[in-house]
C-alpha cells in the first residue's frame, strides 16, 4: 500500500504554477526549472502522436533537460524500495499488455547536459539496454527575429526561425524571462523559449510550467551524469537508433530486450515518420 501511495503522490503531483519572473537568487547552483509539454507525431500519415513531460533545469553554468517519466524511473531504481514499485510497474504493464504504462519515457531516453562541461552538450541516453553517452559542440542556432509576438502564459513572446539538422523551426521566446536557453538543444535568444515546433508540427514543445524557488540542486542528477556508459558519437547513434527502428523484425528486438512485447516475427514495415535530427543519412 505504501508504494501505491508514493506512486500517486509523485504521479498525481500538479506542475508548478505560474508566477512573475525576478531575477532570483542562485542557490544550489539551480536558477530556474520549466516543464514542457512534448507532443511527438509518430506517424505522419495518421498523425498518430506520443506525448512526454520533458524538464530543463537552468543551472548557473549549465543545465540538464530530459524527460520526467524517465528520470521518475532511473530515481525509483536507486533504491530497494524503490525497485519494488518499479518492478510491480512493470509486471504490471507486461501483464496488461500495456507496455506504454511501463515506468520511464515515454519518447526519449536522452538527458542532455548543455554546456557540461563548459562548450559542449553531452547526451546520455539508451541504445535498447546499453547505456551510452556522446558529446557535441554546445553551440546557439542561426536564428533569424521577427516583430511578430504572442502571448504565451500571461508572457509575451516573440517569434524567431531557425534551421537545425534537416528542420525548419518557428520558436517564441521572451524577453521577459532573459535566459537564451530552451527546450531539447535549442539556444541563443535573448530571452528563454516557450513554445517552437518545426513547421510540420511532427515536434513541438510548449512550457506548461515554472519554478523559480525551491528547485533541486543539479548535483541530483550526478548519479546519471557519473554512470558507466558506451562512448559513441552523435551521429553513429542517431545511425544505429534507424537501424534498430526500421529495420529490425520484433523477434529481434524481443531478443535484445529481454521482453517478450507479444509481437509477430515479422519484419517491421517502413513507418512514415523520422527522427528529430534528419542529418545521420
């Protein structure tokens, strides 16, 4: 009963409400903590679509985004108790047939450390069971400002295009909240992101929420920061991550799971959907 407790206490928690930006104190080496709705179209024909809870905490010389779902899980699996919830979580899904309920991400396994260390973003992330972890520049968008503005959440945002790794993005940042950072590897505007989204709207980010007191220390992180990883480079995962995906029949990835997903053996079909970064091909 006590785990069923802790799971709807964290689950059913509300998001931060929304106040007035201040420039706050730096404590902690945590300013600022943004929840953003993530919306993944996974099939561009049906428009079929996943949805994630992704968190960016700014820090005052780097920050960490990723997803809440999965750091839910990776936080539950650090102790005995916690295990025990993540194990019933699981049995449960299986049981069910439900392997979207299972504990962790519901669309990335990624936990990008931007400017970590200082000039370069450092991703860790999964490749099926293998942890692994590559590094690139950490670098601002080209990105080009228009007068056009919007509100956004009692905020007024401003409307900036860019294009990054095979996309055309429209993004709206305010001056309001003067930090160039914002979701997932975007940069660079002279005020913080609230909402972009490529022009297919395939991936949007839109902010549903905001802290700026009583944040968590980044240092909370380090036991995903400091875990025993497969050096990789961004590129050769993005390039492995397609070949798993597209081409690999279910049998095949039952077998490196460890899972049976209750799957036919069938090759599976081309899907008409691609990743976020388009420039691995």
């Amino acid at each position: 009963m006590i785990y069923r407790l802790l799971l709807f206490f964290i689950l059913e928690s509300p998001l931060p409400e929304f106040s007035t930006f201040t420039a706050p104190d730096i404590t902690n080496n945590t300013i600022l903590e943004c929840s953003y709705q993530y919306i993944e179209i996974r099939d561009t024909i049906t428009r079929r679509s996943e949805e994630d809870l992704m968190v960016l905490r700014i820090g005052k010389t780097y920050s960490v985004f990723y997803s809440h779902y999965r750091y839910f899980a990776d936080s539950l699996l650090q102790t005995k108790e916690g295990k025990k919830v993540w194990e019933n979580l699981m049995e449960t899904a299986i049981t069910n047939g439900n392997i979207n309920s299972r504990p962790g991400s519901r669309t990335t396994d990624d936990y990008l450390f931007k400017n970590d260390p200082a000039g370069q973003l450092t991703t860790l992330t999964r490749l099926l069971v293998t942890e692994v972890k590559f590094s690139e520049p950490y670098e601002s968008q080209n990105w080009q400002l228009y007068d056009s503005s919007k509100m956004i959440q009692g905020y007024t945002c401003h409307c900036a295009r860019t294009s990054f790794r095979g996309r055309q993005y429209e993004a709206w940042y305010t001056p309001e909240i003067p930090v160039p950072e914002g979701p997932w590897k975007f940069c660079g505007l002279p005020g913080l992101i609230l909402e972009i989204y490529d022009t297919t709207h395939d991936y949007q980010y839109t902010l549903v929420g905001l802290k700026t007191e009583n944040i968590a220390p980044l240092e909370e992180l380090d036991f995903i920061r400091n875990r025993r990883s497969a050096k990789t480079t961004r590129r050769k995962f993005l390039q492995r991550n397609a070949e798993i995906y597209f081409n690999s029949s279910s049998d095949q990835v039952n077998a490196m799971v460890g899972i049976d997903l209750g799957t036919s053996s069938k090759p599976k079909p081309r899907k008409a959907y691609d990743f976020i970064e388009r420039d691995y091909k």
